[in-house]
C-alpha cells in the first residue's frame, strides 16, 4: 500500500479565517476532495484564495453510501482524499461515517484537521457547566419522538448539546418545559462566529417565549443537565441521628439542608422527618 489517506477537514463555521493553515494545505494538495456542497467548498476556497488542484466531488447524505468504495478504492491506491462538510467537522452530524469506517475495516489511514465546531464552540460560550457533556445530534423533527426524546433527558446529568431547526425551535422549547420544567437553564446559539451572532441565555420558559417571536439562522441549543435529586430517606436518617445526640429537630434539619444543596427547601426534609414519626 502506498501513502494514500483520508483526512477530516474541519471548515469555518462563518468566518473563512477561522480556516487552519492544515486545512488550506489539504485544500490545494489533496488528490480528490469531498465536499458536502461543491458550490460552498468552491465559495470557501475563494475567499481563502487557494487553487483546489484535486478533483472535487459532491459527498451528501443520500449519494454517500455510492460514493464510499470507489474513494476507498483511490486512497489505497494512493491518493490523500479531503473529505469537508458546509461547516464544522466532518462526520459530527454530517456525511462520513460511512466513509471513515470502511477506511478503518480497509486498513488506510485516518486522520483529522481539527478546526472550528458548532458544538464546542456552543458549549464554551453557553456559561453552563462544561466539565462533562454529552451531543445528541439534531432534535427529532416529529412532536411525539421529540417528547420522547426530551422525557430521555430529564434525569440526564451532564449538559448536553443538540442542534435544532430555527423553524421548530419554539416548538421544541415548549416541548422541552413539558418534559423538563421551565426552570432548567439552557442557552440557545445562533449563528455562531457569524456577523448576526447571538447567545440567549435563561430558563427554559423564557427561551420558549422568546423563540415564539421567530427566530433565523443556524441553531445549537445547550442545555443544562439535571439537578440531583435529594434522598429524603437518607436524609432523614441523619437528621434522626443528629437529635439523638439532642439537637433539636428544626436545627438538625436546617443543618442537614446545608450539607445537601439539591435538596429544594428545608420544609420539604422538616415534613419527611414529622411523617416518619407518625
């Protein structure tokens, strides 16, 4: 086998200088390259005034499956293959993962131009925590699996990050205070690294009402994982063992409250103790 290889071209999401010196490389070195859309790839290559030298081929949903073993095919005969989507990084929910699996069962060689993602980027500016995070792709478009999908969440930890369509954004916001209360924190990204971009931050509630007004552009939405829920029974236990060393029980309760900041108020442990002793 020869040096062939397919390379993952991460692309700018809305300012072609966010474009890595990498990716320009590949753009005018590559042997072939797969374009999400020829016209934008053709457009982006303009604006960062490089010559494509390779021959350029269309690299969509519906004509990946087609498209796979012929440029599997190429790279083991040697030639690099640059595979682009519109924006972002290849394959995070966009066309190929076909691709970079039969590379991977083909024994060629993978590798990636990182570069600009919607999702991180998103994440970074959210303002919520970004420690641990989960991406679940686009919302489903049907109401039914979206609710579905969203009751999934509710108990979900992390923070997780979707993209949605402006045009059904209010309806997957409202859905989303159904499943989720209209209290959980989320922020909705449009247009990210764009000259119209924008952040909104709030609750869920105030996300939906504010969507209700129309809203354009590329969407990522953030959203804030769960709180945890309290264990009154455990809860109880220590407060009971804290008036057995006879502290009274409005004081242990409010000490135990303290330690545990997911418990949402002190009356709440207050009445689980008075119930436990009746």
């Amino acid at each position: 086998m020869s040096g062939g290889r397919l390379l993952l071209g991460a692309t700018p999401l809305g300012q072609p200088s966010d474009a890595s010196p990498r990716l320009i490389a590949a753009l005018g070195s590559a042997d072939v390259v797969a374009a999400e859309d020829t016209r934008r790839l053709r457009t982006l290559a303009k604006a960062l005034d490089v010559h494509i030298a390779g021959r350029v081929v269309s690299f969509f949903d519906q004509n990946e499956p087609a498209r796979v073993t012929a440029l599997v095919a190429e790279i083991i005969a040697g030639a690099t293959v640059l595979l682009v989507s519109d924006a972002g990084m290849p394959v995070i929910s966009d066309p190929g993962h076909r691709l970079v699996t039969a590379c991977v069962d083909a024994g060629v060689p993978v590798t990636c131009l990182p570069g600009p993602s919607a999702v991180i980027a998103a994440l970074a500016v959210s303002g919520l925590p970004s420690d641990k995070f989960c991406f679940e792709g686009f919302a489903p478009r049907k109401q039914s699996a979206r609710r579905s999908w969203l009751a999934s969440l509710a108990e979900e930890r992390r923070t997780c990050v979707f993209f949605e369509s402006p045009r059904r954004l209010a309806n997957c916001l409202h859905d989303a205070v159904d499943q989720l209360g209209g209290a959980r924190r989320a922020a909705v990204c449009r247009e990210l690294t764009k000259v119209h971009e924008e952040v909104v931050r709030g609750s869920l509630e105030e996300l939906a009402k504010w969507a209700d007004d129309g809203v354009l552009g590329e969407i990522t939405v953030v959203l804030a994982g769960a709180a945890p829920q309290a264990d009154l029974p455990a809860l109880v236990g220590e407060v009971n063992e804290l008036t057995h060393q006879g502290i009274r029980v409005k004081d242990a309760c409010s000490q135990v409250a303290a330690a545990h900041p997911e418990l949402r108020s002190r009356r709440e442990l207050y009445d689980a103790v008075v119930r436990s002793r009746s």
